[in-house]
C-alpha cells in the first residue's frame, strides 16, 4: 500500500506503527470509547449533517464505537472504498452488517458508489492518521489515498485526524502532496492544529 517514501518518513511510520502494536487490546478500546465522546460532543460533529469517517483497523483507534454514535444521533455516514489507483470512493454506512472484507486487510461498505467526489459533501471528515505535526501535517500509511480525498474537501470544513495520546504535535517530514487537517482528536480531547 506504500509508495516510495523518503527513509525519514519510512523511519518515522515504522516506529509510530511498532507502537501501535504494543497496545492492549482494552487499552485500543477506551481509547476509542473516549475518541467516540469527544466527538459526539463537539459542536462541529452535532451539526454536521453528513460525516466521513472510516472503519479502523491494525492497533489504529478504534472507530466502532464513534460509527454507533453518528449513526444513533441520525448522522449520514460515508465510508471509504479503496479504488484500485490508489483513490477513494465512498459509499454510505448503515451498519456493520453493511462491511466486507476488502484489499489490505480493510472493511469496507457494499452500499452503492457515490463517487470520488462524495467526500466534498461532508460536513465533517475524519481521517486515519500515525501522526499530526503542529501544523496538521498527517503521517499516514504511505499509499497517498487520503491526500488525493483531502484535496477535494471545501476549504473550512473540520476536518480530524483521529489519534493516541503522544501522536499529536510531531515533526512530520512534509512532501509538496502531503494535505494538512484542522484538528487531531485523541482520546483526551480534541485539538486545533495551527
């Protein structure tokens, strides 16, 4: 799922990743009950009519619990589907019935496509990260699927990478795709990003 990365970035995902794996399984899940609050909570979540978001996976914080929360408060929830460039399409999210395996270990909906542009008409996007700098650079797996999403967002949308404690304010080495996020949400709280 990766591109060529330069060595810094390689090095610094690899240690982000390993980790990940250290967790514990119950610490993964309150760390995903908490990220699930946080964001039910903030106002830009409760207004939003329509929110992209994402099914976790690997040691990532957990999103089963915030995919519930959107879901019983009457949110619209979009999902991603990989396409084979390397893009995203997304689909929307009833529940996890809704989920099938699919390429690189993901789930991913079986709804009908909406398109590539699908992600321009939420009013939230949420987003996988390893890492965010100070100024919401996001470090993610290396395939370059999320970049390609973020630059089709409408400036001024919240936009949230969802994170661990201690994966906030890194230095992230910066290549010219690399699209930054509004915010970072971890399980204490959620963060603006300069």
């Amino acid at each position: 799922m990766t591109t060529r990365q330069p060595p810094a970035k390689v090095a610094v995902r690899d240690q982000l990743l390993a980790a990940r794996k250290r967790r514990s399984i119950g610490e993964v899940g309150e760390a995903a009950r908490d990220l699930a609050a946080h964001l039910l909570a903030g106002v830009d979540v409760r207004r939003a009519a329509t929110v992209a978001a994402y099914v976790s996976m690997n040691g990532e914080p957990g999103t089963g619990p915030l995919l519930d929360g959107l879901r019983a408060a009457g949110k619209r929830v979009i999902l991603p589907v990989v396409l084979p460039g390397m893009d995203l399409d997304w689909a929307v999210y009833r529940d996890p019935d809704d989920l099938a395996p699919a390429r690189y270990g993901l789930l991913e909906p079986v709804g009908e496509r909406l398109g590539v542009d699908a992600i321009a008409t939420a009013d939230v996007v949420l987003v996988p990260a390893l890492a965010v700098s100070p100024t919401g650079v996001r470090l993610g797996r290396g395939g370059g699927c999320y970049d390609r999403a973020l630059g089709r967002v409408p400036v001024g949308t919240f936009t949230c990478a969802l994170l661990y404690d201690g994966e906030v304010g890194l230095d992230i080495p910066v290549e010219p795709h690399d699209r930054p996020v509004g915010h970072a949400a971890t399980p204490s709280g959620i963060r603006r990003l300069a």
